[in-house]
C-alpha cells in the first residue's frame, strides 16, 4: 500500500527533529544553533557586497564620522542637504542622544565602520543568546533550536548583518541580554545603552519588564527596579545633555503615505516575525484566559504602542522589531504542551523558507560571479 502524505510528513519531521536533536546534544550547544542561524541569515539575506567593499565612502559615513568624533556636539546637517534625500536627513536629525555606538567606536577607533562593526558583533552573540533564553522558557533544545533557527530567517534576524547606520541589531542585542543576565546592574547598564542606541529600544525594554514582572520572584523584583531606573536615568541624562551640550533632535516627520506604500505593509509587517507573529497571539490568548491582567495590557499596549510608532515614522520594519521581547514573554504565557510547542516552532522555521527571495539571498553572489565570468 502507497504511503499516505500524513506518515509521510510525519517521518519527514521525526527525521528533522531527530537531526536537530543530534545537534543539541553537542557540548556548547548554544554555540552550534547560534552559528547555523548565523550561516541561515547570511545566506537567505545576504548583504550586499558593496556594503561590505565601500563602507565609510558614503556621504552619510562623514556625519557618522563627526558624531564618532565629538558624541556630544550638535551636527550642522546644512552643507548635505544638497545631496541628501529628506528621508535620510530626517533620521541624522535625530540621531543627536542615539550615541551609544558612537562612543564605542570611539574608544576602539572604529571610525564610520563603528555601525557596521557592532551590528556583526551583536549578531555573532544574539543567536547564542536566543537559544539559550528559549530553552530556559520551554525546556525543551529541540524548540529552542527551531525558533532561534526561525528568528534567523527574518527580516529582523538579517538586520544584524544588513545594517550600516542604524544599530538596530545592536539594540536587540542589548534588550536580549537584559533577560539572559538576571544582575541588576548589568540589566540597568543593557537597558540605558540600547535606549541611547534608539529611542524605542524604551518601548522595547517594556518586554523586558513584563517578563521579569511574569516570573515575579526575589531576583524577578530586583530586575524591574533595575528597567525602571534604566528608564529615569536615560530621561535624566538627556534633560542633562540637551541643557549642557545644546543636544537636540529635529521635529518628528509623521508621513502621510500615500495608497500604492499603504499596500505594502501587510508584507512588510509580515516579514518582521514571519510565522514567529503567532507567538503574539498565542502569549496574548494565554495571559487574558490565565487572570494575569497586568501582564496581560502591558503585553497589549507595548505592541500597540510599537505598532503605532512604526506607522507614524512609516519605519515598519525597524520598529516592529523592537517588539522582539514580547516573544519569550509569549513563550512564558503559552502554557502548551512540550509536543504542541515543538510543532509550532518546528513550522515558524519552515515556513522561513517560503519568505526567502532568491536575488536578496546568497544566490545574489552566484550571479554575479557568473556575470563576471561571462
């Protein structure tokens, strides 16, 4: 008798998760997951060359290059507006209290590669982190390596490695890491630099928050004051700043955009998570139906603040992925079975695949060796 497609796919996922579980059970495991995801990212999106060849030639690399040099004098965006389109001078006119890399890379003389530099550097222990976070939540290295694995096929997993003047990545970083050390000072220290990294890393740590808060225990209460204070201290220092140094931002630019970009957004939303997006659903059902109510409106209200703010500043992408913490606060909340959660993450990573588009994939680099050639 014929193989019926349900025994068939089911071998096929056993087989997938008897290799994954090979893997897992490595010494170092953490490390193994975190350089597949890596070599998963690079390859579904892949930089381009030229970022890597021509970085600091660009016009913008000469602005980097002053707030490298001098992290608290107000920038003169007056001799490039010439040759700069109003999109990229409405974000160097805020980027006046976003110094967090910029005095690092001035400490180990990075010049303009500083972004570029820091950006990799998060991503090489982002991954790592991930899988670690996520088999702390499910107890379970086969899921933790298939959402790591997920989380890296994303748009917001190839931002580590696509991303020369924002620091997003490097951002993420810091906010992941202030849910895998359980110090307080380390947590204060990760929350303060990715807020001066990018305002919304500030609603971004509201993750953080709410998932101390949902595992309110001793070390639980001694993280939240931790954020909390991360949080006064950074409204402080740039009260400070602004009266001492003359530091400001520019006006916010809120974009009337018009039908043909509207379209576009489902995609570009979707593209954020991919099918990581149903762990939002998932953590949100869970915390109305267990009673947990605070948890429960903070989880709603930062996504929704987040979303608002990616419209507003028409940034989706780079907005929503700083709602990347409410993902092991969703993990948290979920409450399913091992078995059911394992089948979740195993199709988040599947499903990875099918957002691949071959000219921003390695693919890319095999065309033009071929068009050399030729």
């Amino acid at each position: 008798m014929g193989q019926s497609v349900e025994s068939f796919v089911g071998a096929y996922f056993a087989k997938l998760d008897g290799l994954i579980g090979g893997l897992t059970k490595k010494t170092y495991w953490t490390l193994w997951v975190g350089a597949i995801a890596i070599v998963l990212s690079l390859a579904a999106n892949a930089p381009h060359r030229r970022w890597l060849l021509d970085v600091g030639q660009e016009w913008q690399a000469h602005v980097f290059r002053m707030q490298i040099a001098h992290p608290f004098t107000p920038i003169d965006l007056k001799p490039f507006e010439s040759i700069a389109v109003s999109g990229w001078l409405s974000h160097l006119d805020k980027i006046a209290f976003r110094f967090s890399i910029p005095l690092i890379g001035k400490a180990f003389h990075l010049g303009a590669a500083s972004f570029l530099v820091l950006n990799y550097a998060a991503g090489l222990l982002f991954f790592p982190m991930l899988a670690q976070v996520a088999n702390g939540i499910f107890r379970d290295r086969v899921t933790a390596a298939y959402v790591t694995f997920a989380f890296a096929l994303t748009w917001a997993g190839a931002q580590f490695f696509n991303d020369m003047w924002y620091g997003d990545g490097f951002a993420w970083a810091c906010l992941l890491a202030s849910i895998y050390f359980r110090h307080p000072v380390l947590i204060f220290g990760l929350v303060l630099t990715a807020s001066f990294t990018d305002e919304r890393a500030l609603l971004g740590s509201a993750g953080a928050f709410l998932y101390w808060l949902y595992i309110h225990r001793q070390k639980g209460r001694d993280a939240l004051i931790a954020i909390v204070a991360a949080w006064v201290a950074y409204f402080v220092l740039r009260t400070y700043l602004a009266y001492a140094f003359g530091l400001k931002t520019g006006n916010p630019i809120f974009y009337a955009s018009p039908f043909f970009w509207m379209k576009d957004i489902p995609y570009h939303v979707a593209t954020v998570f991919q099918g990581l997006w149903l762990w939002f659903a998932i953590g949100a059902i869970a915390l109305n139906l267990s009673g947990r109510s605070v948890v429960f409106v903070g989880f709603v209200a930062t996504l929704a603040g987040i979303t608002l703010v990616s419209l507003l500043v028409w940034d989706i992408q780079r907005s929503l992925g700083y709602a990347l913490l409410l993902l092991p606060v969703a993990w948290q909340a979920g409450g399913l079975e091992q078995a059911t959660e394992r089948a979740i993450a195993r199709g988040c990573f599947i499903l990875g695949f099918c957002f691949i588009e071959p000219f921003n994939s390695v693919l890319r680099y095999s065309y033009h060796l071929w068009s050399q050639l030729q």
